[in-house]
C-alpha cells in the first residue's frame, strides 16, 4: 500500500505544479527491456534481460523542463553466460516508481524531439529467487526497498511516439546481512531500453 500512497502523493504534487501554470499532463505506456547485473555476486557483465513496463505521466514545469513519474514492473537480476560458465542467475523482481526531470531540447514540428533525463526511482521488492545447477530456491536476504538514481535521454521520432535508453544504479545495497560464501556486498544497476506511446 505504501508504493501506491507514494505514487498518488506524486501524482497530485505533479497535479498541482501543472494547475498553476495553466499545464496540462500527458500520460504514456511504456515497454522495453532491462539489462542489469548486479556488484558483488562474482558475475560480470550486463547479462540478465528482463521486462520493463507501466505507465509515465509528465507535466511541463517551465518551457524546456520537464517533470515525469512513472510506476513500472521491473525484472532485474544477474546471470553467468559464457560456454564454460557454471549455470547460474539471479532473478528479482521489483515494482518500481522513479521521479524524474527532463530537459527538452531540439524543437522541431512544434515539440521537442530530445529529453535528457535525471532522477531518483524508488522500488518495492515483489520476488527474488536463485537458480544454479542444484535447482531454484527464493532468496530471503535481500532489503525490501531500493533507492536508486537514474540518468538517461529520450528521442522523439514523432510527437507520439518516443525511445529512451537510461542507466540506474542502487544508492543503498540489496542485500543484507546473512549472504552465501563468497559474495561481498551487493549493489544493483542496469541499462534500460523503451519505447514510449503517448496518449
């Protein structure tokens, strides 16, 4: 309930910015991949995919800045790849709500065709679970909420249509305390690919 008392808190904070200067919002699907990896688990490499998708509400806070929230479904995790890795992957999933400001930029067919993006994105733990040679087994050591920071750029091909690449990285560790031998610390970060419709 927490995620969700957050997410309309934002909504109504973005509401009333918009309200005062006579702005309106504009909401978007969004769908795309992830491509993360986590610190600490002896893996390297952006190797887990997973899904990234839910919805965007931005309204205009000044003529070329932008403000966004987003409430997303996001699978994250690592995975050892390679013809001689032992099989192994981590999978969590988290439901994720990032709050970001962009600056619009390049205007052309009266909107802006680029957005360059920064921002911090909360995420509430959902599932997480190991699978290495011995089978699959759900992980109990891992914090339920994640604090992040995010930076990337979104391109507008038309005013309805839009893809952005971003970079997040954990500011807290995913873990607790109680960890399997061997790893260290863990900290997550990923790469994420969208597309964007506008309604």
């Amino acid at each position: 309930m927490r995620i969700f008392k957050i997410c309309i808190l934002s909504v109504v904070l973005l509401s009333s910015m918009s309200q005062a200067q006579g702005q309106t919002f504009r909401s978007a699907i969004v769908a795309g991949l992830n491509a993360s990896q986590i610190n600490g688990d002896l893996i390297a490499g952006f190797n887990k995919l997973g899904i990234q998708a839910g919805l965007r509400v931005s309204t205009d806070l000044k003529e070329k800045i932008e403000a966004s929230v987003e409430l997303l479904y996001s699978q994250r995790g690592s995975r050892a790849s390679g013809k001689f890795a032992s099989p192994f992957s981590i999978r969590i999933n988290y439901v994720e709500m990032p709050l970001i400001i962009g600056f619009k930029d390049w205007l052309k067919d009266d909107y802006h065709k680029i957005r360059f993006e920064a921002g911090l994105s909360y995420g509430r733990l959902i599932h997480a679970e190991q699978e290495d040679a011995t089978g699959t087994i759900d992980i109990d050591y891992y914090n339920q909420n994640d604090i992040s920071w995010l930076a990337g750029a979104t391109f507008f091909s038309s005013e309805r249509l839009a893809f952005s690449a971003r970079f997040t990285q954990s500011l807290n560790y995913l873990s607790k305390e109680n960890l399997p031998t061997g790893f260290s610390k863990l900290r997550g970060f990923f790469l994420s690919f969208r597309a964007l419709y506008f309604l």
